[in-house]
C-alpha cells in the first residue's frame, strides 16, 4: 500500500502535505487523496516524488 509509504517519508522528511502538493504543482486536497488512497497518483507524480525522497519508485511501491 504506496499511500502509507508516501506518509511515511513525508513525515520522515518533516514536510507538510502542502510542500508536497507545491512541489508536484497540485492542491493539497489532491495530494491528501493520494496519501488517504483515494486517488491513483500518477506516474509522473510518483517518479518526482522517488526524486525528492532519493528512494526508488519500487520502494514507495513497496516493492523491495
């Protein structure tokens, strides 16, 4: 479940769901979704997001 992972890291990051949603050019409502697994995020979202945090796309996938 990506959606926990992508909290995770944020928090670990000390970052707020706003400076995400800033840094993906989103709102923060959309990016809330994406952390609550009410939306699929993107592809393009999910590869800048693996940039920002320095983990593989695999690893917010859980897949390591």
């Amino acid at each position: 479940m990506y959606f926990r992972r992508l909290r995770d890291l944020r928090e670990d990051n000390d970052m707020k769901q706003v400076d995400i949603a800033e840094y993906l050019g989103i709102q923060q409502t959309v990016y809330s979704r994406y952390e609550r697994g009410y939306q699929t995020i993107p592809v393009e979202h999910l590869i800048k997001l693996a940039d920002l945090y320095k983990v593989s796309v695999d690893y917010i996938l859980g897949r390591e």
